[in-house]
C-alpha cells in the first residue's frame, strides 16, 4: 500500500542498498493558462524498462544502476518539450539533499518549516544534439501534520504546497519556456519494487485553489482513499474520501479510455476535477492538465493515473524505449521524442 509519510525526515542514501527499492523526487508547477511543467528524478523509476519486469521474474534490479530525469513543458494547455534522460550509473551522485545526474543538479532541503527546490538542467539531449540549460526553483511552506513513522515498503510523502511558487526559465536549441506558477513538490520511496506494494492502479491529483490546495490519491487495491487540504501556511487537513466517479470518459490514442470529469465526495464536499487535456498517453501512464473546484473556489492543476499491472509488458518495451534519451545508446527512433516538440522557437504562453 502506499501510506503517507512525514516531511521532515529526509531521504537516506541507503534507501538505495536494497535490489527492488527505489527513490523519486517530483516538481510540478502551472499557471492559469494551462502552462506549466513536471520535473522527476529518481533513481530505480519504474517506468523506465526493465524494472517492473525484473521484478516479476525475482531479480529486482540495483537503482543505483538506473537513474534518470525527466523534464516536460507544457504551453497553454498543450505539450511543448519532452525529455527522459537515463544516465550511466558512475556520473549519478546523491549526497546529502543534492543529487547529480551528468552535469544537471537537483536540490530539495527542507528548514524547519520552509521548502526549498533548486535544479540547474545542463545536458546535451541525443538526437537533435540540442545543449537544454536553465532552472527551476521552488519555495514554500512545508508541509505539516501528514503521516507518523516513514512506511518502509512505500512512503508518499507531500513536502511543499499550498502557496508554493515555481519558476521555470529553460532553453534547448531555439526552444524557451518561462513560467511561474503555483508549485508542488513530492517525494516517494521504498524498499519495495512498485509491482510488490499490493496496487493495481491509482489516481492522484493536485489542485491550486487561491487560497489553498487540494490534492487527492485514490488507489486501486490496498490503501485507503484521501483528499488532503493544504493550507497557504502548510497546515493540513485530511477529507475521508467517500467514493470516486469518473464520468464522460473519452478515448485515447495509446492508454485505457480517460474521464473528462471525476467526482471525489468527502465529508467535507464534493471535489470535481475536470480533466481538460490529456498531455501523456501511455499503456500504464496517462497525464492530465486539470482545473479542480473545492468548497466554492477553483483552480488548475495535475492529475495522473498509473496502472502497475499494465507496466513494463514485454511488447511494450521497445516503443518505451524509444522515447529514453541513453546517449549513444539511444534509439534511432528518439529524436521523434526528445526536446521541443514539432513547433520550435516558441516561447511557453506565445510565440516568439
């Protein structure tokens, strides 16, 4: 099951001793047109290939051997940048609140009750050779009042929203983005491979009201439901969740048929997300650009939806790895996937 974790007690590096377990840190930000980004790195992601499969077969691999970033922009509501980078083991270094991937740089510490991210991109993506540099940095409350004693198996862990603020200034080749936005950023770990926590499939979400967030984690399988209430200061509050409806489901290009609405009732209200465009489309993974509503107030935000079972089919692993920029390991396929999409030279919210 996936239970949720306390925010400030670090991640060790030791978490990384057992074959199977793994380690991901993940940034959002959005603003009101529908821009925005999502930024993980991690070490034993399992999506990338192999992971999940060698976890079915016992011979769960080492994550120290399988790190990567990965870093998509989104403009106006539509995908502008894409890259998933999976470095060689000896150029990935975790130190402390710092790990390294190559020469890019992710900081996350947490100070008392503050937040802060710090990433420095400095890569040459593989295919169209383009240099992506620039930053993203966040800063906000931390999180309080979330989860008791870290669960060893899989701990969620919500560090900072609820009047976090991101900005994002990057360029590759042609392509800038710069945005600012409402910020969240998360944690999750585990001495368990993903396959081996006891879920089939689970949503999850954030919402940037105004005055506060929302986000929510619906698991299928063991676990209980949740919308948590994030305050501007931190503070939290947990709404028992009293039964999930997806409605209005839409077909996709590649994933599971998708609900344009999801209704999440609580004792303290009815939140409704309306899923306004599908950015990731995936066999196990889908993400949405969304804009949620909580007692009277509404705002944009992130959903996703991942299904364990379906992760790492043997089928499905060539076209995944098409989209993995491994240097000269690549793909010939990859530079279909990796950096700016089709419309270059844009600037995320107008063009240049």
């Amino acid at each position: 099951m996936i239970a949720v974790g306390p925010s400030n007690v670090p991640f060790s590096e030791c978490m990384l001793e057992t074959p199977g377990s793994l380690v991901w840190w993940y940034v959002d930000l959005v603003d009101e047109s529908g821009s925005g980004a999502v930024c993980i790195w991690s070490f034993g992601l399992p999506f990338l290939p192999g992971v999940c499969s060698s976890a079915r077969a016992g011979q769960p691999q080492d994550p120290r051997t399988r790190p990567s970033f990965n870093l998509a922009i989104y403009s106006e509501g539509k995908p502008a940048f894409y890259t998933l980078v999976e470095v060689p083991e000896h150029e990935a270094h975790w130190e402390g609140d710092t790990c390294r991937f190559g020469n890019s740089r992710f900081r996350s510490r947490v100070e008392d009750d503050a937040v802060a991210v710090d990433i420095t991109f400095d890569a040459t993506l593989s295919g169209p050779r383009l240099p992506l540099q620039g930053t993203l940095t966040v800063r906000g409350p931390r999180c309080q009042g979330l989860g008791g004693l870290r669960n060893p198996h899989h701990s969620w862990e919500p560090l900072s929203m609820g009047s976090a603020v991101g900005h994002l200034d990057v360029r590759c080749g042609e392509f800038s983005a710069h945005v600012q936005g409402r910020a969240y950023h998360d944690r999750n770990g585990g001495d368990r491979p993903l396959t081996a926590i006891g879920l089939k499939s689970w949503r999850w979400g954030r919402v940037a009201l105004p005055d506060r967030e929302i986000v929510f984690s619906v698991p299928d399988g063991e676990g209980p439901s949740t919308v948590i209430e994030v305050l501007a200061d931190g503070s939290t509050h947990a709404y028992p969740v009293l039964g999930p409806q997806a409605l209005d489901f839409a077909n996709a290009w590649f994933g599971p048929r998708w609900p344009r609405r999801l209704e999440i009732p609580t004792d303290g209200g009815v939140l409704v997300i309306e899923q306004l465009s599908l950015v990731d489309d995936a066999p196990f993974y889908q993400r949405c650009l969304v804009r949620g509503s909580f007692g009277g107030a509404s705002g944009p935000g992130v959903a996703e939806r991942v299904l364990v079972d379906r992760m790492d089919a043997a089928w499905m692993r060539p076209f995944v790895n098409m989209r993995i920029d491994r240097g000269p390991a690549s793909s010939l396929w990859l530079p279909l996937f990796n950096g700016p999409r089709p419309r270059r030279g844009w600037v995320v919210g107008r063009p240049r």
